[in-house]
C-alpha cells in the first residue's frame, strides 16, 4: 500500500510504502481488538476502593436497647448494615483488575487496528510532527489545511515538545511517541497520523516479533 506523505501546510513532499501485512488486513477481527480494549482499560483501573465492613466502623458493638419489651424491632449492634452509618454487609476491598491476553493476541489486534484504519482511508502521513513555536492557534491552521479535527497523532521516537504543547490545548487531538502506539488510542480517534520515522518503527516492531516467534 501507498500513501503520499504530506507536509503540515497539505502540500505533497513523496510517498511512503506501507506493509500490506500490517496495514493490508481485508477482514477485521471484531472480537480481537474487543478483547484487547478491555484487556487496555482493566490494566489502567487503580483497584484502590475500599470500604469498612462491620467490623471496622467506629461506632458501638454493644447491643443498642435490650431484646424484649422496647415496643421496636429487634437489633443487636449499631455497626450492622441494616443502620445509616454502619458497615457494609459485603465491602468492596482493593483488587488488580489486570488479566492476561497473550503476545500473539495483543500483536495481531494492534494489525488489526491499523489495518481498519487504512481500510477506512483514516490514516495520514505528514512529512515531521514539529513546531517552531509552541502556538495552538498555529497548530490548528495546519490541522485545518489537513482536515484533521480528531486525530491521534505518532509523533516518532519523541514527541516534538513545542508540538505536543500546542496539541494539548486542542480537543480530540492526542500526540504520542513511537512506544505509545496502542489498540484503545487508535480506535478512539477519527484519523490516524503517522511520521515516516512511525511507520519505520511500526514495520521494525512487527519483523523483530516475526523473527522472535520464528
């Protein structure tokens, strides 16, 4: 596949080749790249909730008013959950919500992704991802030239710092390096921008895992 690599003023500076067996996937696997979403977002919950249960709430243990004879309902301690201010019948306790997806899985979804992109006509090559001056509203010329209003942008090796400044204050644009590229990032986005120096790492990331499982 073959893509025109465009400069941030949309005017054509060549072409670039893209792995038809990365970025050429004619039949998306729906289900793989599900399962690799919410493997994505159960990695990124912190688990830290927590709540008391009976036996931790700072309130009385002795038994309230005596069984009998009161005229009301019979209760034992103040902590019980049945009382505002009591513990939980079933506390939630800290957990890691991670689980595993194998290598081959995690690989293949992310082919996929990039594929459903391409297949789409949802991916851009510009010629560098860099700014003279950190200026938003510079920023957002350019994009406006390339048509590109949500985008998730591989920005190379590093993120150009007066790029990812100007970036960060325009909304549905996100700006990642080489080793941030992910299956959730890319979904997420209408359009997916790509450097030269991204696409070299993308095929260099796929070859060494060919050659590894060979």
């Amino acid at each position: 596949m073959k893509l025109d690599i465009q400069t941030l003023d949309a005017k054509k500076a060549g072409s670039i080749d893209l792995d038809d067996a990365i970025f050429g996937i004619k039949e998306i696997r729906g289900d793989i790249l599900q399962r690799m979403v919410k493997y994505q977002l159960a990695k990124r919950r912190a688990g830290t909730h927590k709540t008391q249960s009976r036996g931790e709430v700072s309130r009385s243990h002795s038994k309230l008013y005596k069984q009998k004879g009161t005229g009301q309902a019979r209760h034992g301690a103040a902590n019980a959950p049945i009382f505002r201010g009591g513990g939980h019948a079933h506390n939630r306790l800290p957990r890691d919500y991670g689980h595993d997806l194998p290598k081959k899985v995690r690989a293949m979804a992310l082919k996929h992704a990039l594929s459903a992109k391409a297949n789409a006509g949802d991916i851009v090559v510009i010629e560098a991802a860099a700014l003279k001056e950190a200026k938003t509203a510079a920023l957002a010329k350019h994009l406006e030239k390339l048509k590109l209003s949500n985008a998730l942008f591989i920005a190379g090796a590093e993120v150009d710092k007066n790029f990812a400044r100007a970036a960060s204050n325009l909304k549905n644009i996100d700006v990642l390096p080489n080793a941030g590229l992910n299956v959730y990032d890319v979904l997420r986005r209408g359009k997916l921008v790509l450097t030269p120096d991204a696409v070299a790492a993308i095929h260099a990331r796929f070859s060494q895992k060919e050659g590894a499982a060979a």
